[in-house]
C-alpha cells in the first residue's frame, strides 16, 4: 500500500485567513498596483493557498487559476472563489497546463520555501506556460539593507515565523536567503527582474520577471 504524502498546511490551512494572510493583504493590494493587469488577462497563482490573492485579481476581471500541493488550503481556496477560479491540486514542478497560456504567472510567499531543485523547477514551469509577452510575479523576503528600528522588528518577526514552520520549509528559507533570494534565484533560473520594489523596510521585494530570452 503507497501512504500518501503528508499536507504540511493541513493543521494551520483553516485558521491561515485569521493569522497569516491579514499580515500580507496590504501587500497583495501593492503587487495588483506595481504590476496592474489588464482586464481579461490570464493569471496563474502558484501555490495560491487560500485564494486571497485570485480573489483581488478576479475583482480586476482577471481570468483566474490557481495551483497548489495542499488539499487543506485548496479547500479553503473552493470555497472562497466557487466558480471564479480553475483550481489544481497538485505539484507545481508539473503542471498541467499548455504552453504559453498564461500572461502573468505570479507567485506570493512560495519559492522560500522550497528546495532549490523544486524552485528551479516550478519556475522552468512557469516560464513554459507563460506566454511570449507575459511575465511572472514575485513576492517574497528581500535580502535589503533594513531600516532602523521597524526593519529589523520585522526581520526577527519573520525568522520566527519561519523557523516555527520548520523542517524542509526553514531549510529552504534559509537557503533562499544565503543566496540573494529573488535576485540570486533569477539569475540561477534564467530570469531577468524588469522592475522592483523593495518594501517592508528592506525585508521584502515585489518583482516582475521574465525569461532571458539570450540565454
Ligand atoms: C506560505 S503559503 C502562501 C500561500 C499564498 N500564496 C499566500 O500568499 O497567501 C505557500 C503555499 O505554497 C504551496 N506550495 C508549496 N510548494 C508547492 C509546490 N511544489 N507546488 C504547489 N504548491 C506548493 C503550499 O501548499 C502553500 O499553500
């Protein structure tokens, strides 16, 4: 008999909208505003959690789809958008979507977290299914320099944070932030970062990427 894998957000995805996501919504508001999307344009959410973030993309009457390899928090994602949303469950290194469907492929709070070989390859994946004039959407922690105090408040919130999750996930965190986060992972990936904003008194970067096409 095969044992299917654990769902690490099992036992915080119900209470994720209460604790976790209220912390990041002023942000999500920011990425729609750095990098607004036309009307009618075709976003992909990886590792899209509970849904907030297709939800403010849906009001922006986006055409809207999520992947994540959480049951747990896809369930919270069904139930907040119903029928306004394509919804897979499943790993984001493979992803069951056609070339080049996608104008923007956006991803928020997901790549610190992975492994490198997983990072590399959710966004091979991404860059196949975007299309030639679309880009890639990155929030996440910044190595920046932090201002004084609120900047390193913030740094020792989110390490805690972080080194709470444990396992694989402070693993990854830590790696990504060993290695320049975005800005090092692009490079790796064969992305360039077309614009940046860098909040969260330095602990955070919205980026828009796309693929190196001299590479
Ligand atoms: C910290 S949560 C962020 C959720 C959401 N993006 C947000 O900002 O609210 C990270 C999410 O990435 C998902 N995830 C992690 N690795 C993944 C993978 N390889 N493929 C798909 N989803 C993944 C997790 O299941 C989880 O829902």
């Amino acid at each position: 008999m095969t044992s299917q894998p654990t769902d690490p957000y099992q036992a915080i995805a119900r209470r994720y909208d209460t604790f976790i996501d209220p912390m990041n919504r002023k942000l999500k508001r920011m990425m729609l505003q750095f990098a607004p999307p036309e009307p009618g344009a075709v976003v992909l959410d990886v590792g899209c959690g509970t849904g907030t973030l297709l939800e403010l993309y849906a009001a922006a009457d986006c055409e809207v789809w999520g992947i994540d390899a959480s049951p747990a928090m896809l369930a919270v994602a069904r139930k907040r958008l119903g029928r306004q949303a394509r919804l897979h469950d499943g790993d984001a290194t493979a992803m069951p979507y056609p070339e080049g469907r996608f104008d923007w492929v956006v991803f928020t709070f997901v790549l610190h977290e992975m492994a490198l070989d997983t990072r590399l390859g959710v966004l091979a994946e991404a860059k196949r299914v975007l299309h030639p004039e679309g880009r890639i959407l990155v929030v996440d922690y910044h190595n920046g320099r932090l201002g004084f105090p609120r900047g390193w408040l913030l740094k020792g919130f989110t390490t805690i944070i972080e080194r709470a999750a444990g396992g694989d996930h402070w693993a990854g965190y830590r790696h990504f932030m060993a290695h320049d986060a975005i800005d090092g992972l692009a490079a790796q990936a064969g992305l360039l970062i077309e614009r940046q904003r860098v909040v969260g008194w330095g602990n955070l970067a919205i980026s828009v990427l796309h693929p190196d096409r001299s590479s």
